[in-house]
C-alpha cells in the first residue's frame, strides 16, 4: 500500500487508468468482468447485457474480461455480437484451459499445445476477431509444464493471434518460472476484502516483474456489496449455493465483513461496493479490478469508486475491524 501521511490525510488520489505490464495496452483500473452475462450467477439476460456492454464503452470503460469456458463459448459469442462494429474500443482478455463438454459437463483443465492452439482459434471464431489481446491460461493443467504451455503462447503471440500472454491463479514461483520464456502482461487472481492472501507474496513478484494484477471477484461474489444476506437471495442453480462460503453458518459470520464496509459507507455518503473497490485500487496505482455484473445502475456504481477518496482514518478502521478470517474457502 502506498504510504499513508496524517489522519485525516487522502491516500488514494486513483488514477482511473492504468498500463497493463510492460505491454501498450492502456486499460481502466476498473473493468468489466462478463461471465455472469452466460452462466453461473442464475438468469441472465442478452438484451440487458449488450446494453450494459455498449453503455460500458459509452461511458469510457474499455477492459473486458471473458473465457471460452463462460457457457462454454456463449459468452464470447455475446462478446463478439456487442463489439462487432466497435473493436477499436475495447481490450478483451479471454482465457483457455477448463475444457467443457457440448452440454457444458467438466473436462477436467487442459495445457497440451495441441489443445492450446484449437482453443485459441475457437475463441477467436467465437469473438470474431483476428487477435486475442490478453490471452491467460485459465488454470494450469498439472501434468503440462509452464514453460511448455508458456512456450505454445509465445508461438501465438509470434503468429500475431494473441498480443499478449496472461496467467491465472498461480504462485510465484510458477510466474517467475514463465516469466523466463516469455514475458507475462498480467497475472488474474481472486482479491478483495475477504480474499486477500494475493497480498503474501504475489503482489511482490508482480511488482519485481513488471506484471499488472488483476482482480476477479473484487466484491466477493456480491457479498461485499451487502445483497447476500441469506441463501433466500439467491436464485435456483446459482453455483454459489455449493460454495463454502455461501453456506448459512458461513453467511451468518461473513456479514461481518459487510457491516463494517457498510457504516463507513454511509459516514461518507457512498456504498460498500465503492468503498470495497476503492480500498483495492489504493493498494498500488497499477492494481486492476473487474468486477461483474448484469446491470447498468451496478456498472456506474462500481465506477463510481474512482471518486471515492480514503484517508489514513478510513484505512485503519478497514484494517482494524475487518476479521482476519473469512469462514469457508474460496471453492
């Protein structure tokens, strides 16, 4: 965290924009996760959602987040109809490496270059594109090295389908390691206020590197912005109805977490969704955060954290208050 000077002083001036590691792409700091838009976090709505992905360009968001595995190819199917005529204003990350079936049953990962390069073209097929910009290894296959798998994505990268080469929920030891082949624009991990274990060491590595950190679920799941309050919140086939921290003993203890985001929140005239996102971005001016959602109002909510500003008062309460322990694992 940057250093903090005098109680009432502002410590996060955020810069809404920000380079994507030692790439040319120049994203906002807050961006657009789209997997709820297909899948996962129960109905959905392609009408409502191309109209929150052109409102997001509109009002100057241009950092998109995809994979082929989000309703096993509809969501950048989606993608690709709502930026058909408007590519020259997004940066699309997509990922590869959860493989589904035809009627999405798990396959199981997969980091074979073979399996790689099919992924890569039916993702391209699928956004009707020419090249993919971020391009991240989804989830390492066990049984593939990462300079194997690094090394097929470099191949990619030379071939000018992919710009640039990201990795997903990996140690430090794995991205110094792919570092080596081929330099790695971004690093995607969980990390928010109740996930915060990216702080230990991959932030350094990040920071050694030059590599830009992402953050998915940066409002843990919805739960940060205090709409869960009990699994009576969530619809039928919401896939964090089987998530440990989603359970009732878990949802009863984890509010914590929510009442202290939400009295900070109203002592500043802002929600706990702003507050959430903007403690994250204060962690360094190059963290990225992509929080998801359906929904226009929550789409300007969530930018609105960008005007949020925190003193050393703010962040010792968050600091202080916060449990230490968030009840259930992340999956």
């Amino acid at each position: 965290m940057i250093d903090l000077v005098g109680s009432n002083q502002i410590v996060n001036k955020v810069k809404n924009v920000t380079i994507l590691g030692s790439s040319t792409l120049q994203v906002n700091r807050i961006g657009l996760g789209c997997m709820g838009m297909s899948e996962f976090y129960g109905s959905f709505n392609e009408e409502e959602s191309v109209s929150t992905l052109h409102k997001a360009i509109d009002i100057g968001v241009n950092f998109f987040d995809t994979a082929d595995m989000y309703g096993w190819g509809a969501n950048e199917k989606l993608i690709g109809k709502a930026f058909r005529r408007r590519w020259d204003k997004v940066i699309l990350a997509t990922k590869f490496g959860v493989m589904r079936g035809s009627n999405g049953e798990w396959l199981g990962l997969n980091g074979k270059p073979e399996y790689i390069k099919k992924a890569c073209e039916q993702s391209l097929s699928n956004l009707g594109t020419e090249a993919i910009d971020l391009y991240y290894m989804h989830r390492q296959d066990p049984h593939v090295e990462i300079e194997e798998i690094v090394d097929t994505l470099s191949n990619l990268v030379k071939q000018g389908k992919v710009k640039y080469i990201g990795l997903c929920e990996v140690d430090a030891d794995t991205i110094r390691r792919a570092h080596k082949v081929h330099p790695i624009t971004a690093l995607q991990t969980e990390y928010s206020l109740w996930s915060r274990e990216p702080e230990k060491e991959l932030f350094g590595v990040c920071k050694e590197l030059g590599i830009t950190f992402v953050s998915y679920s940066p409002l843990g799941r919805g739960f940060l912005t205090g709409a869960i309050r009990s699994r009576a919140d969530m619809e039928a086939g919401d896939f964090r109805l089987s998530n440990p921290r989603f359970t009732d003993a878990a949802i009863a203890e984890n509010l914590t977490f929510v009442n202290v985001l939400d009295q900070l929140a109203k002592d500043k005239g802002v929600t706990k969704a702003q507050i959430a996102l903007s403690w994250i971005l204060s962690q360094n001016h190059e963290i990225t955060a992509i929080p998801g959602t359906r929904k226009i109002h929550r789409l300007e909510e969530n930018l609105g954290a960008l005007n949020v500003e925190l003193t050393e008062a703010d962040f010792d309460i968050i600091e202080s208050a916060m449990p230490k322990i968030t009840i259930g694992s992340r999956y």
